[in-house]
C-alpha cells in the first residue's frame, strides 16, 4: 500500500440554505463544477491526469440526482475518459469521498483522484429522498429518530447543559469570525457568484439572543437553532496523487492521509460515533490526542463535539480553530470535504503537524481522517 498525498484542495464560500440565500440560483451540477474547475486551476495540473472523480451527495435526486459528480466533471471540461461516481453516507460523504479516492490510490488501482462533495439544501431539501413511513418504522429493530432528538439525548448522558452548549455556539461564530477577519479563509475559498466569505458567520453574536430561543425538539429541552449546525448551499473539492506521480510532474505534496477509519455506534444516540472513530484512527496512526495539532469535529449539534470532548479530552484551544458549521454552516453532502479543505491549510497557517477531522453521520456511524502537514 502505497502513501496518498492532498495535492490541493478549495471550496465554495458556503451560502444560506433558503430561497435569499447568495447560492441558491445556482443549480447543483454548476455548483459543483464550477468548484472542479477552481481545484485544477489552483492545483495548476490538467484535467486529463485525473483518472476519477469520487463525490459525496446526500439527497441524490432531482437536480443532485443522475450522478451529479458525472455530470459536473463534464460540464467542468474534464474529458470523457475521466469517470465519476456519486455515493451517500449521510454527513460523511464528502470525507468518505476523500477515503474511497485515497483508498484507490493506495491500493494501486490509480495514481490520482479527486475526492469531492457537493450539497445545494435549499434547492433540494434534506430528506426530501425519505422513504420512511410509519408502518416501516413500526416493526424496525430501533428507533429510527430524529437527529436533534439523539442531539438532546446526549447532552442529557455526557452532562451538557443549554448554558454551555450556547456559548460553544457563540465561540464557533467568534472563530470563523476572525478567520474572515484576518484573511485565513482567503486561501481556501474561490469567489462564486459575487459571494466571498461564508455567508451565515456572525461577527457580533449576541449571547442573549441566543440564550432566549426556545428548544426546537423537546418543550424543556437544550438544543435550538442557535446551537445547531445551518442549513447551507456549498461544495469542496480535494486532489490525491501517489508520492510518485506527484513527484514524476512535480506537484506539491501538501499533506499525508496517515489513517482512514470509519464505524457504526448506536443508532438512536445516533451522533456519538466520532468518539470511537477519532480513537480508532489514533491507534491506527500509532498517535495520542496530544499529537494532534488541530482538530475539526462536526459541529452538527453543539452537543456533538462537546460530548465527544469530555471522552477524548483534547486541548480545546485545538478544536475547531476556524469555528465549524454553527458559524459557517453544513451543506450535507460537501461538508467532508470543507472541513479537510479547512484542516490543512490550519495546519499551514499555524505549523502544526499532525490534524484529525472526524464526523457524526445519521443512524449512528462515523467516519475520521488524520493527515500530516507537509509544508
């Protein structure tokens, strides 16, 4: 097996899932595309070297069905030789794009591979694709629950209260407020369509206001819209090449995938997963948390990464550096692939080393990549 190195790696400032949303006009397979075409111009590598174009979409119907990385790869100018396939493992998809890529790689089968993902919420809706009924649910093994139900159910098991959960939420928008701030996104995003930055970050949120919504899943409950991920428009997308055909054209080598792991946990806690997840790759990378330089943890539900914190116990001025999709949102499908995006040029910025990107994913599964900075 051979090592597989991120080559480049760029997204979409993320839009507004709603109908006002800067992205919404923008039809899924553009969306797409249009990020395709950015990676291999920023990557400064043809099109023609590509030999597949993995990509993760949740909602995989009507404008995001017909395999959309297909379609993008040929409206992005790609030649038809380059093939495409479209997979959905939920909120993981856009990372276990960039495993299943990686994993062709290393297993010989090819020398480079994109690993995408792609999410228009507000043009496709989340679960519009459901064909779960009543009577199917009636006689499953489990609870088939809503993610914000398995939400309120863990911070009531690791002891999470609303008080906390409000203040990450406002820190998660602190964060991606001074990464805009301060030009660190700069070098991950391209524009697209007149949008820059990603639109849902608040500078200034007001605690208060947060403090003052009302639980949207139980009457007493803690979870709220303010404490829970957005409903957002966006796509990523990353390049990886074999050590040699990076070498033989010359391409950066810009990380290492040091350990790909995915797992399945409880289904109706559902969201717990990337606590095993990020301990199964740590023993698979041989590391320990202090090893890790910078963390990005889903923040589906605030609930999420602060759970996963009091099990994996990390520094948590190490989490989520830029903030995480409280502040700039989670288009379904893309989202594994923005937050690797994120990971390696944090670990540019700041000269760490060694970074770990995990996601909690629906009826309890969970996928985790670590990587080692290279430059």
């Amino acid at each position: 097996m051979s090592d597989v190195f991120i080559v480049d790696a760029i997204r979409t400032p993320i839009g507004r899932g709603r109908p006002d949303g800067a992205l919404h006009h923008v039809h899924p397979v553009d969306l797409l595309a249009q990020t395709l075409e950015a990676l291999m111009v920023h990557a400064r590598v043809d099109k023609g070297q590509v030999e597949d174009i993995v990509t993760g979409c949740v909602t995989a119907q009507g404008e995001q069905g017909t395999n959309i990385g297909r379609l993008a790869g040929l409206k992005a100018g790609f030649p038809v030789e380059v093939p495409a396939l479209q997979l959905n493992r939920f909120c993981g998809s856009g990372q276990q794009a960039i495993h299943f890529a990686a994993q062709a790689i290393a297993a010989g089968d090819m020398e480079t591979a994109i690993g995408c993902g792609v999410e228009s919420m507000s043009r496709v809706p989340m679960g519009s694709d459901s064909g779960i009924t009543d009577e199917f649910r009636a006689d499953f093994p489990c609870q088939l629950l809503h993610q914000g139900v398995s939400a309120e159910m863990i911070a009531a098991k690791w002891g999470v209260g609303r008080e906390e959960l409000d203040e990450f939420a406002a820190e998660s928008h602190c964060r991606a407020a001074a990464a805009q701030r301060n030009g660190w996104t700069r070098c991950e995003i391209f524009p697209i369509h007149a949008l820059e930055s990603d639109e849902g970050v608040r500078w200034n949120p007001d605690l208060a206001k947060m403090r003052a919504l009302k639980p949207v899943f139980r009457p007493d409950g803690v979870v709220t819209a303010a404490n829970s991920s957005q409903i957002s428009d966006g796509a990523a997308a990353v390049l990886l090449a074999s050590g040699r055909k990076a070498d033989e054209l010359g391409w950066r080598k810009r990380a290492r995938i040091v350990a790909r792991a995915v797992v399945g946990s409880d289904p109706e806690l559902m969201l717990t997963g990337p606590i095993p997840a990020t301990q199964k790759a740590l023993a698979m990378a041989g590391l320990q948390v202090e090893d890790i330089d910078a963390f990005e943890i889903n923040e589906a539900f605030a609930a999420v990464p602060l759970a996963w914190a009091r099990d994996i116990r990390p520094s948590m001025d190490r989490v989520n550096i830029q903030g995480g999709a409280i502040a700039h949102g989670h288009p379904l499908g893309a989202t594994g692939a923005v937050l690797m995006t994120k990971l390696v040029n944090i670990l540019e910025r700041t000269g760490g080393r060694y970074g770990l990107q995990s996601m909690c994913i629906g009826f309890g599964m969970a996928t985790a990549t670590i990587i080692e900075c290279l430059n």
